[in-house]
C-alpha cells in the first residue's frame, strides 16, 4: 500500500487542502494502517500459538459444518495428542470434529495392521461432549447431510511447511469458498504430527473431557484395589490408607536404543535411565513414606525379567502386573486398552515416578498438575503436596528424582510432545 500523498492541488470531496493539512491527513492515515495491522498480526496468536481464536471464548461450535481427520496412529498418549490437535483445529474452523478412528495396534507402519477401533469405544462419547461443550464438538458420521460436499484439504509438509503456511492455509480454510462445504477432509499424515498453535492449556481442556468408558474404567478399579489390598496385607499404612508408589520404568531394549539416538542427536545425558539408577532415585525421593507398594508400569517383555523386583531399597515393595495377579486382566485387551488401564493406574497413584522423555509419562503429570492446581498449588518446591510426581531420569534434590509439575502457561506442547529435561516443580 503506498502511504505518500502529493499535496499539490490536493482535493477532496470538492474542498482545496493546504500542504500543512494534507501533512496532517497523511499522518493519520498512516497511524490508522500500522494500528489495523498490528491489531490484525497480534490477535491470531497467543504466546505462540493461536489466540485461542477466542480459544478462550465458549460462544459454542457449529453443527452443522464438519471436519473430518486421517485416522489417529500410534502409542495411547500420541493418540491422545493427535485427538486433540484434531478437535483444536476444528475448533479453529468453527466446525464439529467427526468421531475419527483411533487404533487399537501399535504398528504404525504397517497400515493394514493398525487394527482401527472407533473413539467411543474407548472413550465415552455423550461425556466427552458435555464435558467440553462450547468449547470443541464431536459428531457422528451421520449427522452429515450430504455426503457429496466434502473438500479435501492437503495438509503440507517437509522444511518448507513452516508453521506460519500452515497457521495461514487453515485461515484460508475457515473463509469462503472452503467454508461453504459441509465436510472438510484432511488428507496426508498422523495429526500426532501437525503444526502446533495451541498454549497448554487448550490441550490440557480437551485431555480432562476424555473419560473412559465404564469397561475399562472398571478394570483399572480392579488393578488400583489389588494394588491396595496387597498393600495392607503386608502392612503398609497401619492407617488403613494404603497408599502406593506407581513407577513408569522404561528399560525396553527398543526404548534403550531410541533414548541413545535422542542423547547422541540433542547433545544431552538426560534421558535414559538404566534400572540400577530408577531403583537408586525413587529410593532416594525426600519423605517418602516407607514401607509401601511400588506399582511398575512395564512393558509385557519384561514381565517375565524377575530381575526388575530386585534391588530396591528396604521399605520398598515392588510389584507389576505378574506379581500383582492382574496379567489376566490386561491380557484380554489389545495394546491400547492395555495403556489405558495402565494410564489411570499410574494417575491415582498417591506418588507418580517417570520419565520427562515420554509422552505417557508427561500426560499423566499434566493431570496431576491440574488436580494439584484445582486445590490452589501452583508450585511445590520445597512443600509437601497430595499427587506429587516426579522424573527419575534427572537428577534432584539428595541424589533422587526431580520434582516435575507441567508449565500450564506453555504456549504449545512441544515439551511434553517430544519430551523435555527442562522441567521443575511449578505450574506455570
């Protein structure tokens, strides 16, 4: 846009203007074009992503526009961040999310194995929807009136797909002609792998709608009860509160060699943990009250590595799924149910023991810190709280974990997406 005015003979609406007020013209218009520009540049973001388009506003979600994901690949937690980037960008479009597939597998290479499974029958539907109504919306395939008007949107990548193309191709999106189609279909990779333009807390709204549903959420009863009941039998807690332990121990040969890529590629010596140096750590947490049953959330390949219930300190009983009596309850299920239980295990433990590296790990810290919060703790260094968790993978205070707590004013999930070792014992 060109700003300059020639102030020679200068008319307008049928009156002469001076050179001084055509000056004076000029400078206002320039005023008013810098001020609607950064209005406009700094209103579709906020901290980093986007300004929760009103993300913060509950105004409600169209009903009658859908929009319609790949189907969701990979761990249980790269789901769940995948579901959720899904329902922000629909959210984004202004448009109802259609129910999309989950998968049950963990191949993810292997298309014709990744044995899909549909959201609700994993996760409560109807509650998902109450529970975050106005802010993100789910719908069912029929519900869709016209099955002919659908657009396919091409989601972009490689080095070239920066943030910004895609921040600016789902603006285009949400405009006329693409906004006049029923259905946009997104076509091409995992939204596990999408651009991210949403803060913490967006993400962390749409993780508190997810429920499961009563079949699962009752197996999880059954484990957390046994995980007790074995507790007061060996005499922990003469309270009767029975409290325990829940350590997620990533010593898998597989996840061995992929931390030792991460630590060679990042330059860093944070991620991996050998057994020896988890056992020394949660030994070694601040006030700890022992004896008490530690809960090992553990791969099946390890199950039958006796050597994993050995080594801990005295006071410390460990136990996992074999020991337990529970690998009947588990074995039932495929892989993604069997995280599932596993997850609600380790979120009601009364102490939570990870790894900063991993996306199980991470969500399951990011409730924790919520329900810590919802009882005003925003920060828990030096203090004891309920439902504290820690990283065993970086070194604390007295030679044990790290606190960790999630930074809820982060503006994307980058860190807990692809794991961080910079962490601490506040919220924000």
């Amino acid at each position: 846009m060109d700003l300059s005015l020639n102030c020679k003979n200068y008319r307008l609406f049928g009156f002469h203007l001076s050179s001084l007020t055509c000056r004076c013209l000029a400078v206002v218009v320039m005023v008013l074009f810098f001020k609607t520009a950064l209005l406009s540049s700094s209103s579709g973001y906020y901290g980093g992503g986007i300004d929760s388009v009103s993300l913060d506003s509950d105004s409600g979600i169209r009903k009658d526009k859908f929009l319609e994901v790949p189907q969701i690949v990979w761990g249980l937690n790269n789901q769940k961040i995948a579901f959720a980037r899904a329902c922000l960008t629909a959210r984004l479009l202004n448009r109802t999310l259609l129910m999309p597939s989950l998968s049950a597998s963990l191949f993810y290479k292997e298309i014709d194995l990744l044995q899909p499974i549909s959201f609700d029958k994993v996760f409560q539907f109807e509650k998902f929807n109450s529970l975050c109504n106005g802010f993100v919306q789910l719908g069912r395939y029929s519900d869709v009136l016209n099955q002919t008007r659908v657009f396919d949107l091409q989601k972009g990548s490689g080095r070239k797909w920066t943030v910004e193309r895609d921040l600016d191709q789902l603006r285009h999106a949400s405009e006329d002609p693409i906004d006049g189609f029923e259905v946009i279909r997104i076509v091409g990779k995992n939204p596990f792998l999408w651009h991210d333009h949403w803060p913490v807390k967006d993400y962390a709204r749409v993780f508190e709608c997810l429920v499961l549903v009563d079949e699962f959420a009752k197996e999880a009863d059954k484990v957390v009860s046994k995980i007790r009941e074995v507790g007061r039998s060996n005499g922990v807690d003469s309270d009767g509160a029975s409290r325990y332990v829940a350590v997620h121990m990533r010593i898998e040969i597989d996840w061995m060699i992929h931390c030792k890529k991460l630590e060679q590629r990042a330059n860093i010596s944070q991620i991996c943990s050998s057994k020896d140096e988890i056992l020394q750590r949660v030994g070694n947490i601040v006030g700890l009250k022992t004896p008490t049953v530690v809960y090992l959330a553990v791969a099946d390949s390890l199950l039958e590595d006796s050597s994993i219930l050995s080594g801990w300190k005295q006071g410390l009983n460990p136990f996992e799924k074999k020991k337990l009596g529970v690998s009947g309850i588990y074995s039932k299920y495929p892989y993604l149910i069997q995280s599932a239980i596993d997850y609600e295990v380790c979120l009601r433990a009364d102490v939570f023991v990870g790894n900063s590296f991993s996306t199980f790990s991470s969500l399951i810290v990011l409730e924790r810190t919520q329900k810590m919060i919802r009882t005003g703790v925003n920060s828990w260094c030096g203090v004891d709280v309920r439902w504290p968790s820690y990283a065993y993978n970086i070194l604390g205070e007295s030679n044990g974990p790290q606190r960790w707590m999630t930074n809820m004013s982060d503006s994307s999930l980058g860190a807990i997406s692809y794991g961080s070792n910079s962490i601490s014992c506040r919220g924000y």
